[in-house]
C-alpha cells in the first residue's frame, strides 16, 4: 500500500484546477475521489461528514484562493481487498446538512470536536479500553513519542475549568504538551469555541485513567499497557443491578454495522453476559444498569439494546451521541 495525498491547489496540470465544487464536496464529505474511486481512510471524510453545508462552501472556496502549486505527485496504490473495504465506506449525502445551533454552547462545543477528531487521538487502541476519550493513545509522529492525555472531566483526566482548558490549547499547557498535538493550529480558535469545546467534553463518560507522556513509563493495569503514571491505575469493575440470568439469552447474538464494518459479538457465560468486538478480542462483561442499558468496561463506550415492537431485541447501540446502530444479524 502507498497513500500519497493529492495536490488539492486550483494548479489546472496537476491539482484540483479542473476539479468541480460537488467533486471537492464527496472528496470532503463522502471520501470519493475526483474520478470516482474510493479514498483511503486517511483521509477523514467520516469525521468531514459533520461539516455543515455553509462552512463545506467556506473550505471549497478557501481552497480555490489558495496561490496554484505545479506538482505532479504519483498515485495512491491499494490492493483490491483495501480498496473493496474502501468502497463499502462511501456513503452519499442525500439530505441538507444544517449548521448547528450557534447559542447552543454544548452542541457547538460537539461540532467542534467531531470535526477536530478528537476521539481519533485521545481514545486508546488497547485491547481493554480506559473509555472514549480516555486517554492512552501510543502515538509517534516526527521522531517523537507521546501517549495521549485524558480529556474527560474525570479528576485524571481535565476537570481544572475552561479557562485552563483555554491556557492549555493556546500555550500547549505552557510548552509542556507534546508537539503531536497540534494545539500550535487549535491556539487560533476563539475563546467561545474553546468553552463550547470544553463544555461539551464534560458531558462525556468520565473515565478514570492516569496518563502522562513523561518517564518513567510503569505498567497500567486499566489499559495494559506501559505509560507515564501508569502505576496510579486500578481496574475496576462497576457496579450493577440483578437480573435474571436467564433473560440474558435474549441479548445474545452477533451485531453488525456494514457502513463501519464493525461487529459486537454477544455471549452469555454461567450466569454473566459477555461480549467481543472481534472474534479474537477479549472479552468483557457486560454490567447491567437496566434492562437495556450496560456498562462495558474495557470498551470505549456503554452500549444500550433496542427492542422491535413485538419486544424482541434486534439492534444494539453504542450509547454516545458517537454511537452508530448494530444490527442484529444472527
């Protein structure tokens, strides 16, 4: 595989000159190219997919001021299977996107953050998940390693008020933030945006995960994996309500998204429900908070069953407003 990013300047030769603003707008939004192939998940267009209507327009026409570049670069080259995984990720827009609610602070705070990405960095990839946003994130970019902070209102996490929250992406928390996050772009953001930002973070989960860049790196229990203040961690199981054992064949199943070809597999062991993200992902007990709603800790986020009208349970839903919809298929 190789993953060249494109000369996207309004260069008529060997950029996006040519381009019309509806080829921009699915390269942004839907992740098809120009020519109708299918981009690779590098570039963000599920995240882009947020942009509203009005600000898409902003960047097409930002793009076309930029001063034109002659560079022919080679192309991207993916194997078949790539590209098929690829394609089943293109999904037309077919309705109006609206800009959100500017007076809202919370969900322009939501906006923002989707379309920062947010989650992409802060939420870890080990196998037993501290929680979305959580931190834990083993990154290396420019030579430079640094595990990604905690950025849920836990008291591990950023629970010290907006307006540090405002020092610390306007400074880089004093020059102490590694350069892998890219708070030198973020600092230009207004200070409204940055509260809403905030504001909106702390609706989250909050997840108890004691992250830090600097050594001594020391074994976490929560995340396994070894970082800095690792060994303040403790994994804890929360606590539930009782229920029935045997009404935990109804949950039972494998869940399916095809738009993000991911799976929930949903078991039942001795008198606990269990669940897989992946047929060789370990598995995690499902804890009870309801009859529907359950605490699945080492996932990224709690996840909620949803009946059809005769009662039975088809569907599961990751329970955030980043939450898509399973399908159960058997």
């Amino acid at each position: 595989m190789r993953i060249i990013a494109p000369n996207i300047t309004p260069d008529k030769e060997t950029g996006a000159g040519t381009w019309t603003d509806d080829m921009l707008a699915r390269a942004i939004r839907e992740g098809a190219g120009h020519d109708g192939r299918a981009l690779n998940w590098r570039m963000p267009h599920f995240v882009f997919r947020n942009l509203s209507d009005e600000e898409l327009a902003a960047v097409i026409v930002y793009l076309r001021s930029l001063a034109p570049v002659h560079n022919l670069v080679p192309p991207t080259k993916m194997s078949a299977e790539e590209k098929a995984g690829m394609e089943k990720s293109i999904a037309p827009i077919t309705s109006p996107v609206l800009a959100v609610d500017q007076s809202d602070s919370i969900k322009r705070g939501m906006y923002l953050v989707r379309i920062g990405e947010c989650v992409g960095c802060h939420t870890s990839h080990a196998a037993f998940n501290p929680g979305i946003n959580g931190g834990g994130n083993d990154i290396s970019r420019f030579g430079t390693r640094a595990f990604s902070a905690n950025i849920t209102a836990d008291a591990s996490g950023i629970p010290y008020g907006p307006q540090n929250f405002i020092f610390a992406i306007r400074t880089g928390k004093g020059g102490t933030l590694s350069p892998i996050m890219p708070w030198v772009a973020y600092r230009n953001m207004t200070d409204e945006d940055l509260r809403a930002m905030y504001a909106y973070l702390r609706t989250l989960p909050a997840a108890k995960h004691a992250v830090s860049s600097r050594p001594p790196f020391t074994h976490c229990t929560i995340c396994g994996m070894e970082h800095g203040l690792g060994e303040k961690n403790k994994r804890e199981i929360p606590a539930g309500i009782k229920m029935d054992p045997a009404l935990y064949n109804n949950y039972t199943g494998t869940y399916f998204n095809e738009e993000r070809q991911s799976t929930y597999i949903i078991f039942k062991e001795g008198n606990k429900l269990f669940g897989k993200q992946w047929e060789t992902a370990p598995k995690i007990e499902l804890i009870p908070q309801s009859a529907l709603y359950f605490l699945p800790p080492g996932w990224p986020v709690p996840v909620s069953f949803i009946k059809d009208k005769d009662g039975h349970i088809t569907q599961l839903m990751e329970a955030t407003d980043y939450g898509v919809l399973h399908k159960k298929i058997k």
